[in-house]
C-alpha cells in the first residue's frame, strides 16, 4: 500500500488529529477504482451513501468508522496500518466489529457488536438493500438473494439495537 503511506501518513508526521475528512480521503484511495455489484464507483454509491443513512446525532468517530468500514475486508489494508496512517484507536475497533469473521455466522457476527457499528452496519444493510441499487442487479437470481440477505439481517440488526438499549436502560447507561 505504499501509495497511501505516500499520499496520506502526512498526518501523523504534522501531528493532525485525524478527521472525518481525513477518513473519507483515505476511504477514497483504498477503495478507488472498486465497483458495487450493480458496477457503479463504490466510493459515490456506497460509502457515501452509508454515512447519509447514519443518524443525524452520530459522533465522529462513528462516521469515520462509516468511511473506512470495508477497508479491511474489501482492500488489502491492515488495522496496524490504519493505526500508522493516523486512523484512531477506537474507530479501528469498530472497523474491526464490521469486518466479517466467516468462521461464525451472520447472525453471532451481528450480535457481537458494539451500538457504534452496529449503527454502521444498520446504515450499510440499508444501503445494500435499497430497492434502487438491487434493481440495478442485471442477474434476477443474484437480485433475489441479496433482497432476502439483507431483509433478514435488517431485522437480526434491528434486534441487536433494541437488546443493547434494553440493557442500557437496565444498567442506568444512556451514552447511545
């Protein structure tokens, strides 16, 4: 990746706090030239699309995170670089929640994260499963298996949101 430790490590040379700017120039250089499997720029299509859906309340880190979210698992970026570009410690952790373990299943991948990412990934299912982009699927098949992917893993994560606020209200936390 050298381009990007070229481009993008001014910041930790400079002592910049990494910004929300920062994240979505970085998330612009690792996932240049990707497409979406309906063959559009995945950077417009996608991630911007993602971080639009995240609630008007999200803090910072949250967004960042929304920026870089597939980074680990649609590029060949590591989480030792990330933390060497300048990317923070705690937006990495929600990165890492977000990258797909497929020794588990969808279901225990969900319900393993933090109310952060899972607003994140929230944002992500409801972009993927946007009526828009699915019908941009040429393959009726393909088209057909992301709709029900995704409609059950709306409800998985709907779940998983409602059991962190129940515990939250539970334990007296209220820092959603």
């Amino acid at each position: 990746m050298p381009i990007i430790k070229e481009n993008l490590c001014y910041n930790n040379e400079m002592k910049e706090e990494f910004s929300i700017a920062t994240a979505k120039a970085l998330a612009y250089k690792l996932h240049q030239g990707q497409l979406d499997k309906a063959g559009n720029d995945y950077f417009t299509h996608h991630l911007a699309d993602v971080v639009e859906r995240l609630p008007k309340y999200t803090n910072s880190s949250t967004i960042m995170a929304a920026w870089l979210h597939d980074s680990l698992e649609d590029t060949d970026v590591t989480s030792e670089e990330l933390l060497k570009l300048g990317v923070p410690d705690n937006v990495i952790k929600i990165i890492e929640e977000l990258t797909y373990n497929k020794l588990i299943t969808r279901k225990e991948y969900i319900e393993k994260m933090s109310f952060a990412a899972l607003k994140v990934k929230q944002a992500d299912n409801e972009s993927n499963g946007d009526e828009r982009r699915l019908s941009l699927i040429q393959d009726p098949e393909s088209r057909s298996r992301l709709r029900t992917k995704y409609a059950k893993e709306k409800i998985i994560i709907e779940n998983a949101i409602e059991n962190i606020i129940e515990n939250y209200q539970i334990y007296g936390i209220i820092e959603l």
